[in-house]
C-alpha cells in the first residue's frame, strides 16, 4: 500500500490528521534488539498489545499498553528469565505503557515524545518516526529509538554480559476509531 503524506506548501510533513484512532495489532509490530556479550544481537516482538490516539483537540491523548508477558524472542527460556523480576516482572507488572504526551512535525515526519513506564520505572522519549496515510485511509506510524535498560529500570547484568542500549521499534497501523451508539 502506498503511503501518502500531506505536505503544505513549503514541503514540511503537516502532522497527523486529526481523528480518533487506534492500533491495528494485526497489522502492527512493536519489538527491541539487544546486545548480548558484545556481538550476539538478541531481538524480540510483544506478541499482545493495543492502544490509540484521539487527535481531536489541541493536544494528542493516547499511547500503547503493551503485555509484558507477550516477548517473544524465540526460545522459551530465555523468554522466562525475560519475564521474570531480574527483567519485566511480568508477575508484578503486567503492562509495559507509553504514554504520549506530544506529536510535532518534523522535517522526516512527525516526533512523538512520552513517558515509557516499565514497571515502577519512566524514562522520557523522543521517538523519530515517518508517519503518513496508507491507501484504505488508514495511518502507518513507524519509529525507532534507543533506551538505556538501567535507566528504564531493566538492571539485571550477569557478569556485565547484556548491553545497557536497547533498540526499540515499532511500525504501527492505526484505523480510524468508529464510535459506539446504542441500538
């Protein structure tokens, strides 16, 4: 599907349109890529997860709720120990979420800054992402972005053997939102 995106005169990316929005997980990908002993590249997907965008008033409200339990990197003991408290705490913290607090154009797209809340740890974000309308009307938002475990509250290090940097990214299909009237 080709991707469309609305340019004023000038040529800066104009922003999302506006609208109420949320994810299509089926069409959607949200997964992290971490250095393991220096030059083995460990890389996952959260299988589970859901979220939106209401860009109807002046500020965006919305984010992503996503499942801890959900990582899938493909080989199941090292997806236990990921859940576990030395890492997600699946347990005890069900939900990872990012919360969004702003979108601006941006001269490849839009920038999306929030709060990325694992656990009982925040880290703000800036996520560049390039953004436009696909060809059934729908939005594909798609954005990388490198955090640091520890600050984000992920610390458990066997023998310093894990990179701090985790290389998130998400290509993300949102529809428009219909609303729900009684019958």
């Amino acid at each position: 599907m080709a991707i469309e995106q609305t340019r004023p005169p000038g040529g800066e990316l104009s922003g999302l349109p506006a609208g109420e929005w949320e994810v299509d997980a089926a069409r959607s990908e949200l997964g992290f890529a971490v250095k393991v002993m220096g030059f083995i590249t460990v890389r996952g997907v959260f299988e589970d997860f859901a979220g939106g965008l209401d860009m109807t008033g002046p500020d965006p409200i919305g984010g992503l709720t996503i499942q801890a339990a959900s990582l899938n990197t493909h080989n199941n003991r090292r997806d236990q120990h990921l859940r576990s408290a030395d890492f997600f705490d699946a347990g005890r913290y069900p939900a990872v979420r990012f919360l969004v607090a702003a979108v601006a154009p941006s001269e490849a797209g839009v920038t999306i800054a929030g709060e990325l809340e694992i656990g009982a740890s925040r880290t703000s974000l800036e996520i560049p992402a390039t953004a436009g309308q696909l060809d059934d009307g729908s939005l594909r938002i798609a954005g990388n972005v490198t955090v640091s475990r520890s600050a984000s509250g992920l610390t458990w290090n066997w023998l310093g053997t894990v990179g701090d940097d985790a290389a998130l990214h998400a290509t993300l299909t949102l529809t428009r939102r219909h609303s729900r009237r009684a019958a």
